[in-house]
C-alpha cells in the first residue's frame, strides 16, 4: 500500500501495538517496509509475466519477409526484378522513393527487390559505378534490372516494367521525361535483362561527379549490337513521372576538371565490370512505411593516375 504522507505509516503503526513491540525502532520499520515493497513488486512482476507469457502463445505463426511485402509472388511470373538504385545522402527522396516504387511494382505484379547503393567513401558520387555494384551485389534470385534515379517516380500505370527480352527497355524515354529531351538520352529508368548488362561489360567508372555516364553506356549498348525499346501508347507526355529532385536543396556536381573536360565524351573501350574496385562494408534489411528494401554501404575504390578527377581539389 502506497502513502502520499510520512504519517500514515507512523498512525498506522500505532494503531498495531500487538503486532510491534515498543522497542521498535525506526531502522526496523524501515526495514518492514522495505520488505513489503520488494515482495509486492515481486508478486507484480510474476503476475505481469504470467499474461505476457499467456499473450504470446495467442499470436498467430509468424510469416516470412516475402508473405508480408508481397514481393516476391511466384504467381506474378518467372522473372524478378532488381530496381538498384545509385545514392547518397539524399534521404528525403528515398523515403518517398521506396514506398511508391513497392506500391506501383506490387499493383503490377512484378516480382522485385529494391536495392539501394548507398556510396559511403570521399570520392565524389559515381552513378555509373554504384550501378555496377548493385548489378553484382543483387543476387541469383533476380534476371533483370533496372537503372532507376531515386527522383524519378513513373505516375502511368501503363508504364511497362516487366522483363525486356527483346532488348533494352528504356521507360524514361525522351518523349516522357520530364527534363531531357535528347535522342539518345537512355538515363533516369533503363530496364536489361543481366544478360544484356553483361554483355556492355556494365558502365564505365571514369564518370566522377553529376552527368555524361548514361551518354557513354548508349554507345556501348550499339556496340554490343542490342536494340533499344520505348514505350508506346502512353499519353500523358511530361506528365508520366514526378521529378522531385529540389536543384535549390541539393546542387549537381556538375564541375568538369583538367582533362575530365575532354574525357567524358570519349568511350571507356576497356572500363565496366571488369575493372571496378570497391569494397561492401555492409547489407541492411529495411522496412520503410511497410515497403522492404536492402541498403547495400560500398565505399569506392580510385586510381587517381588515371582519373584524378575522382575527389574534388
């Protein structure tokens, strides 16, 4: 029993003469009193586990990581999607980015994954090669990928992201997006099966900064003879993806440094796949507003003799 005044216990002992004697002390009624609070919370704490223990055992059978997303429904078809996704630092997009893209895959029935290259290192940001990294990093469940900006969210249904067997399914396609407008612009959402990706030897990693990578991947996908598909049929024109890409909160690092002016209008002949560097430190599962995705942290590797344009001076 709890007392909001030093008197009551003093009344109340009192009132049991019988039951204490006169040579009490106050150390012993402290004492008594200390005894009668430790075994009543003893007596809550095991009653209170007795429910909890009781609760546990009414929940229902847990389900896996797959049942609760809906993701990975082997009913939607054969193929699964790896949506990878090239990022730093820019995690107010990504959370708008993994919810809606979950959302607009799953109303489809795609089988997907959501990987999120997060670049961790001090190089300046390497889309290209972040994207190489969550082509290697993705796993033997998928067969196909998508290039996808984190900024870049598809408000057509019509839109198709389903497997490009053909070839390379451009979704972004100058006609839709939009900013850029240009022919042989292949950036923002590119769709390839991994076998087409292979094949261009992935993307150059001589692109340090903001811009050009997906200009030099549309040559290599020439030269690995793979024909480019559009949409057709789609009718809301600029007004088929959100941009939310706010240019006056976060800045492009579109500076151009020595002999980077020159290069990077030249094809990387050799450069792809086969000569990226980097190092995973680590891979976290995430849930975001109920969406899943996986959190690749990489820190890229430079040869500064050859692209010394990779840190800013």
């Amino acid at each position: 029993m709890m007392y909001s005044s030093r008197r009551k216990p003093v009344l109340y002992f009192r009132e049991e003469r019988r039951f204490l004697s006169s040579k009490c002390t106050i150390y012993k009624l402290f004492g008594l009193c200390m005894v009668l609070v430790l075994v009543s919370l003893l007596w809550l704490q095991l009653s209170c586990s007795g429910e909890m223990s009781a609760s546990v055992h009414q929940q229902p059978p847990c389900q896996s990581a797959s049942q609760v997303s809906g993701t990975d429904n082997p009913s939607w078809g054969p193929h699964k999607l790896a949506v990878i996704v090239p990022f730093r630092e820019r995690f107010e997009e990504l959370l708008v980015f993994v919810p809606f893209m979950h959302a607009f895959l799953k109303k489809k029935k795609i089988r997907h994954k959501i990987l999120i290259v997060n670049q961790l290192d001090h190089y300046r940001f390497n889309r290209a090669s972040l994207i190489n990294v969550g082509f290697l990093e993705s796993g033997n469940d998928t067969d196909y990928l998508a290039m996808h900006d984190v900024d870049l969210l598809p408000l057509n249904d019509a839109l198709d992201y389903g497997f490009p067997e053909d070839g390379p399914f451009h979704v972004a396609s100058p006609e839709l997006h939009p900013l850029y407008h240009y022919k042989t612009y292949v950036g923002g959402i590119l769709l390839l099966t991994k076998k087409h990706y292979h094949m261009c030897n992935g993307m150059s990693n001589r692109f340090w900064g903001w811009g050009r990578e997906d200009d030099e991947f549309y040559r290599r996908l020439g030269k690995a003879k793979l024909q480019l598909f559009r949409p057709s049929g789609i009718t809301t024109g600029y007004k088929t993806f959100l941009h939310i890409h706010d240019p006056a909160w976060r800045k492009r690092d579109q500076k151009r440094i020595a002999a980077q002016k020159q290069e990077q209008f030249k094809v990387d002949p050799e450069g792809g796949l086969t000569n990226l560097r980097y190092q995973a430190e680590s891979r976290q599962e995430l849930s975001i507003s109920g969406a899943p995705c996986t959190v690749i942290n990489i820190k890229l590797e430079c040869d500064e003799s050859e692209t010394p344009w990779c840190q800013l001076v």
